[in-house]
C-alpha cells in the first residue's frame, strides 16, 4: 500500500453543482491489486478504518452530489469514465483497484462502463448518500461546510493523506 498514487483534484462550483470550496477530491491509483472477491476486500479496509461499507452497485449516468456525506467509492470490478466536478467538470478513468473519496458537494457522474462495472460505496458513521440534483439551499451549503468525518483515512488509515489534505475539517484538531 505504500506505492499508492493520490492525486488531490480541488473542483470549483459548476452550475447547480456546489463542489466543495474547501476540500479536494482525493484520488488513490491502484490502491488495492486485482482480486476475485475485491468488492469485500474493499469493505472490510473501508469498515476498519471508520467508514462503514453502504452499498455495492454502479454510479448514475447523471450529475448529481451528497450534502449529507462524504463518500469513499472503491472500484472492485471493470473500468469506467467518470466526470467529476458537474457540466464541464473533470473527466477521469477508473479501474478495478482505484478508489476515489470524494467530499460533501462533490458532482459526480458516469460517462461509460465496462459490463462488470462494480463499485463499493462507503460513507462515515451518521451520514448518507443523498441524491441531490439541484442547486443547494443556503442550508445545504452549510451542511456541506461543516460536515465532519473520522480522523482515519478510508484507504490507508492513520498514515493516509485525509489527514494532510483535509487539516482544516479534522475533529479535535485545531
């Protein structure tokens, strides 16, 4: 796990989708190798490391964000092109193995999949994935500003870059 990529994206509002002014989108290539049961590997490392493990499915062909969580997706079968940031945003490539974490307010959509697309999806303790396709209220707003989230990376825990990244949000850090 120590040769992992992370790529940090900071994603500006686009259109009805807010992004998060503060936090980047933090990318981890090949965070995990190829394995036949990868969807569970993904959901115990996300589970030990606070983030408990919601759901396994795709990601909608439509832009939409969470003001309610911040959510870990990890890639555990097939390829896909992602746009990420709403209208115009940035378009990646994701693969078995790469995980992306994504903070409040992140847009996010599928361009295309390969048929064995399957993505494991993971929020912290108390929050959610709300579906929002619209532009936030003053209150989403703060809620997305304030949302809190565990002191341990979902990835590569204690040494993660959450940590480095993310400073200013951090519970009981000043």
């Amino acid at each position: 796990m120590s040769d992992v990529t992370t790529t940090a994206i900071h994603l500006e509002e686009r259109g009805f989708v807010p992004n998060n002014p503060r936090l980047p989108v933090l990318i981890y290539s090949a965070a995990f190798a190829s394995d036949a049961d990868l969807a569970s590997i993904l959901e115990k490392r996300f589970g030990d490391n606070g983030w408990p493990p919601q759901w396994r499915d795709g990601i909608y062909d439509f832009d939409h964000y969470h003001a309610r969580g911040h959510e870990v997706l990890g890639i555990a079968a097939g390829t896909a092109e992602l746009v990420l940031g709403g209208d115009g945003g940035r378009q990646i490539d994701v693969k078995a193995g790469d995980v992306l974490l994504l903070p409040a307010g992140t847009g996010h959509r599928r361009i295309r999949q390969s048929p064995d697309f399957l993505v494991v999806g993971a929020y912290p303790p108390g929050q959610s994935g709300d579906i929002i396709r619209e532009a936030p209220t003053p209150a989403m707003r703060q809620q997305i500003a304030f949302l809190s989230f565990p002191l341990i990376d979902p990835v590569l825990g204690r040494d993660g870059p959450l940590l480095r990244l993310w400073p200013d949000t951090v519970v009981g850090k000043s």
